[in-house]
C-alpha cells in the first residue's frame, strides 16, 4: 500500500468511525435483518448465504453496477474496500449519487452493499458499524 493510500484510509476510517451507527438507526425490516446477522462475520460470505448466490454479485466496474440496477430483479452489489483507496471510494460516491433508482446502501467500511429489492418503498442510505 502507497503512503498516499495510507493516509486515505486512515482519513477516511476517522470519517466512517464518526459517522457509524448501529442497528437500533436502521428503519428498514430487511436491513435490520440483513445487518443483525452478518455484522460480526464476514460479511461477503453471510451476504451469500442469507440471499442465496444466484442474487449476489461483487463487482469494481461502474457499467456492471448500472446495468444490474436497472434489471427489474432483486440484487445485491458488493463492492469490497470501498475506503482502501481512493478510486474505489470513488466509484463507490458516484453510485450513490448518480443513480435515481430505489436501493439501499449499506457502507461496512471493509465493503460497500446495494440492495435493489421491489420492498423498498424510497432510497436508504447506512454507514453501519461493524463488531
């Protein structure tokens, strides 16, 4: 790792540590569900499990993510170290920013997760903190 992205991770661990919350800020039913049971184990793997692999996808490329979240399907996007370094991070904000459809984000600080699920009624955002 550079020193450059070093220093971005340190700088953005501070900013996720001050942000964090955990489960009792969480209003959704399936995230609250999702987060009660992976927040404490790896979270790739219990993700698969609890969804299935047919619904997971862990993808770095933005055109992948659009196309999936424009799919009428359920899905889940995990993008891993999304606070490793600052492209990730990047591609990560444009996501959130960029995209006008329903799905919640779920940011672990190890990975990020987007769920497009037809039960969510509006957009939800999370930075959740991880035990």
């Amino acid at each position: 790792m550079q020193v450059k992205d070093m220093f971005f991770y340190f700088k953005e661990y501070l900013r996720y540590s001050l942000r964090a919350k955990d489960e009792y800020s969480v209003h959704s039913p399936l995230i609250f569900n999702l987060y009660t049971k992976v927040k404490k184990r790896n979270i790739k793997e219990e993700i698969t499990k609890y969804f299935g692999q047919s619904l997971v996808v862990q993808t770095e490329d933005y055109q992948t993510i659009k196309d999936k979240l424009r799919e009428n399907n359920p899905i889940i996007i995990i993008i891993n170290d999304i606070h490793k370094r600052s492209s990730l991070f990047s591609l990560w904000k444009r996501v959130l920013e960029k995209e006008e459809i329903v799905f919640a984000s779920i940011d672990f600080f190890s990975c990020g997760i987007i769920v497009r699920n037809e039960r969510l009624l509006r957009r939800q955002d999370y930075i959740l903190k991880r035990k």
